[in-house]
C-alpha cells in the first residue's frame, strides 16, 4: 500500500468511513473534506502490515488552515478504509508530528 494509491482511491471517492472514524470526527471537529486534503497531500508515517482484517497506515497532513491530522487508514477490495483520525499531541510527536518522540 502506497501513498499513491491513497491518493487515488480518495480522488476516486471509493472511501468507506468506519463507524469509530465518524465518530472520532464528530468528537474532534474535523470534517471529512479536511481528512480528504490531508490524505490528497499528506505523506505515510508509519505502517501496519500485520493489522487485522488489512494491513494499514498512519498518514500525516495539514489541512488548508494549517491544522495537522493523522489519519489511520488502509486499503481493502480498491476500497480506501478510513479507520481512525486524530489531531495530533504535540508531547507525543516531533518533525511536524511526522515521528513518535522517545520515551524515556
């Protein structure tokens, strides 16, 4: 799974919501237009092959009025999942919230 076929999957609009992704965004403010933008520009962070039912990944972006999201997705059936987004916490994440800071 690469970023390109994200981005073209999400350009296609073949995106399927989870239930827990709609809620997390209701919650956090952000609108499925933001999530969109930040997956037509952002870039991938990490990745998740072993995750369960598809491998996935955490994409970094910023939207149009500079606000940083991640956004958990992965890609089942040329159907791009959206499984979780989140506004990240500047304690937890450093290089503009593209790598986790060391614990201590």
């Amino acid at each position: 799974m690469g970023i390109d076929r994200i981005q073209k999957l999400c350009e296609e609009n073949s995106i399927h919501w989870t239930d827990h992704a709609i809620k997390r965004i209701i919650q956090r403010g952000i609108t499925r237009a933001e999530v969109k933008h930040v997956l037509s520009v952002g870039k991938i962070i990490e990745e998740y092959p072993e995750d369960y039912p598809y491998p996935s990944c955490l994409i970094v972006g910023t939207t149009v009025e500079r606000r940083h999201i991640h956004v958990v997705c992965g890609v089942a059936n040329d159907e791009l999942w959206i499984i979780s987004v989140y506004i990240p916490n500047p304690e937890e994440w450093v290089d503009a919230f593209s790598k986790r800071k060391e614990k201590n």
